[in-house]
C-alpha cells in the first residue's frame, strides 16, 4: 500500500517521531523511505572572535548533510534503506517536490508548528498537507 514514502526532517523532536514512524511503515510494506530536509544556504558572515556563528555559517548543506547521515544509518539499523534528498528552499515544497518525483505513496511530517499562532500563519505539516501529490502523515509528539 505505502510502498515509497517520503519523510521531512530537521533535527526536532517531531521530525524524530515521523522518521520513527516513516521507519516502521516501510519495514511493514517492505517498501523504499526518502528522507528529506531543506535548509537555507548560510553565506560565510562572522566577526572576529565569533567561533561559533563562524562554525555554524561554514555550510547549513554540511549540517544538513549530518542529519541525513544519522537518520539513514537509524533506518539502515532497521533493517530499511533509505534514500537522502538535501534540499535548499522551504521544507514544505522540498518535502512534496521529493514525492513528486519519486512518485510517492505517502508523505510523513512531523506535528511541529500545529498549535498556537503556526497553525494559523501556515506549518510545514499544514502545507505540506495542502499540496501533497499523495497521501500525508502527521506524526504526533506531545
């Protein structure tokens, strides 16, 4: 049924629990996991002294990078390949141009943004779910 399922993440709780739960779908339908996270490019902008800003302007496309690795390596844990797909942009349409392209079953995102003034100014799940090609998932964290 859910063959190719594409999740979004970032590096908070919610993301985690979709991951978890992209995870788990996947194993039961022996299907393919895409795991995708947007990120802005960051120019290299520190004043001296500034190590961390510095460290952190050094590329958001290698923390992005990090992120994929470790969420591929949970799924390989698994027993799930997984596909990575590091996109510069808004989550939202990083997320449903993935399940565009690969032709997705569904899409899994994480509950971050759906209480409090988000929900009403616009999430990534509430986008995701407007212009999903597919069916979506929104995983629930407290």
């Amino acid at each position: 049924m859910f063959e190719t399922v594409v999740v979004g993440a970032d590096d908070s709780p919610t993301a985690a629990e979709a991951v978890r739960q992209a995870i788990e779908l996947v194993k039961l339908t022996g299907g393919r996991l895409h795991i995708v996270t947007a990120y802005k490019p960051q120019q290299l902008t520190s004043e001296p002294g500034e190590m961390d800003t510095l460290l952190k302007s050094l590329g958001s496309h290698h923390l992005a990078d990090s992120l994929l690795a470790d969420l591929r390596s949970r799924a390989r844990v698994a027993g799930v390949d997984a596909e990575t797909h590091p996109l510069t942009g808004a989550p939202a349409d990083a997320i449903c141009q993935v399940a565009s392209e690969v032709k997705a079953d569904l899409i899994v995102v994480g509950n971050k943004g759906m209480t409090g003034m988000r929900r009403i100014l616009g999430s990534v799940p509430n986008s995701v779910a407007h212009q999903a090609p597919c069916a979506v998932l929104i995983a629930f964290t407290s």
